[in-house]
C-alpha cells in the first residue's frame, strides 16, 4: 500500500481479530488498544465534530472579511510588516524576560558540590574542636583536684607522722613493722 492511499491516524478495528480497537498512525498499526467507545462517547465525539467544524467556518469568514478584497498598497503593506515587528519583539522581549527568570531561578537553587563537602566538612571539624576542648578542660579539672587531693592526703600523712610521734602510738601504716612491747 502506498502512504498516499493509507487511512488517517485514528481507531480502527483491531486488524488480529479481537473485539478491541487499535491505534493506526497513518503509516503502521501501533501496540496501542482500547475498548470500543461507549454510545456516550461517540455522541460526545459527534458534537464536538460538528462544534469545532462551526467555529473553523466562523474563524474563517472573520478572518477572510478583515482583508480587503483589492490589492494591498504600499502603506498597509508598511503597516503590516510594523504590526509584525512590533509583535515579534514583544515576543523576544517576553521570551528573553522568561529565560532570564528561570537562569536566575536555577542560578539561585544551584549549590556547588565542593560547598556542600566543605560545609559538612566543616561541621564535623566543629565538633571535633569542641570534644577535644571539653577533654582539655576535664583534664585540666582531674588534674587539680587529684593534686589536691594527693597533696591533702600526704599533709594529712605527715600530720598523723607528726601527731603519733609526739604520742605513744605508731602511725597505723607503720604498726605492723614496728616491734611490741
């Protein structure tokens, strides 16, 4: 079959038989099927036939009353060629407006992968600071109160020495050593 004798794209029966409607392109049947359209929807198919037929008719004789029927002169010739000026760089304009807005939009929504690597870089680095000064600190505080308290223990020792030995008794580290009387 030549393309020029093909049907148009549409429905057709579905050529395997079935009871199903098949999708044909215009030039090859596709994989698509559907069931066969409901009496509700081949009405509604028909009225907007008929709809859309009215209005091309319509759109058309409006369109066909604005051009004079004589040729055109010089000046409105000008006045057309303006008139299409103006509207293509009122498009430009809106177009190039609408291209700029979304380059900003992306612009403005884009993170570098290098900035997303530093700042959590950066966040764990925080919390590494913070660690090792809370460690720093805690040292710090071992340190002193284990000094104190080792050096009020050996002044404690040294009193008890001192106290025991103006006394009779020996201090009780060194009892077991010492001899019985």
């Amino acid at each position: 079959m030549r393309y020029v004798d093909a049907p148009p794209a549409g429905w057709y029966p579905d050529p395997d038989g079935q009871t199903r409607l098949r999708w044909w392109d215009g030039f090859d049947w596709t994989d698509i099927r559907r069931a066969p359209p409901s009496d509700a929807e081949l009405i509604a198919a028909e009225e907007n036939r008929a709809f859309y037929e009215r209005n091309e008719v319509q759109a058309r004789e409006q369109r066909y009353a604005q051009v004079p029927a004589g040729p055109l002169g010089r000046q409105d010739v000008q006045e057309i060629i303006a008139e299409v000026r103006n509207v293509a760089r009122s498009e430009l304009d809106r177009a190039a407006n609408e291209f700029s807005n979304r380059a900003t939009a992306a612009v403005r929504g884009f993170t570098p992968l290098i900035s997303s690597y530093t700042s959590t870089l950066t966040k764990w680095v925080k919390r590494a600071v913070i660690i090792a000064i809370v460690l720093l600190v805690a040292y710090f505080v071992f340190q002193v109160v284990v000094q104190a308290s080792v050096f009020e223990w050996i002044g404690d020792r040294i009193d008890n020495l001192t106290d025991e030995q103006s006394g009779s008794a020996p201090p009780p580290l060194l009892r077991w050593w010492s001899p019985v009387s």
